[in-house]
C-alpha cells in the first residue's frame, strides 16, 4: 500500500500571540491617535472672540480683569 502522506510526526508550534509586542503597539498606537486628536483640535478650535473695551492687552483670556482708564 502506498500512503502519500509522511506520517512522521512533525514538531508542533504552538500558536502563541505575542501579547507583549501588541501591547506595546496598541499603548505606541494610543499616544499617537491622543497627540493627533489633540494637534487637530488645537488647530481647527474657533477662536475666541475680542474683549471689547481691552484693546491694549494681548491675553485673551476671560478671566483676566478689565481695566478701566
């Protein structure tokens, strides 16, 4: 009888995921997609609008106080 199949028994590679080298990829991916997220919305933010009566200041920020001449 002739089998055309070896039956020699091959050594068996176990099929382990490398969950170290994906966590490693998932944590890299992570920081990349939060500074990208960050970056867009810092560039595509709506600027605030003008204070009105504080010309002379280069803060734009709300809680800085209004000075009165």
């Amino acid at each position: 009888m002739v089998t055309l199949m070896s039956r020699t028994p091959r050594p068996a590679r176990p099929c382990r995921p490398h969950l170290e080298r994906q966590a490693i990829r998932f944590t890299v991916g992570l920081y990349l997609f939060i500074c990208a997220a960050l970056l867009l919305v810092h560039y595509t933010a709506p600027e605030p609008p003008p204070v009105p009566g504080d010309a002379g200041s280069s803060s734009t920020s709300p809680f800085t106080p209004v000075r009165t001449p």
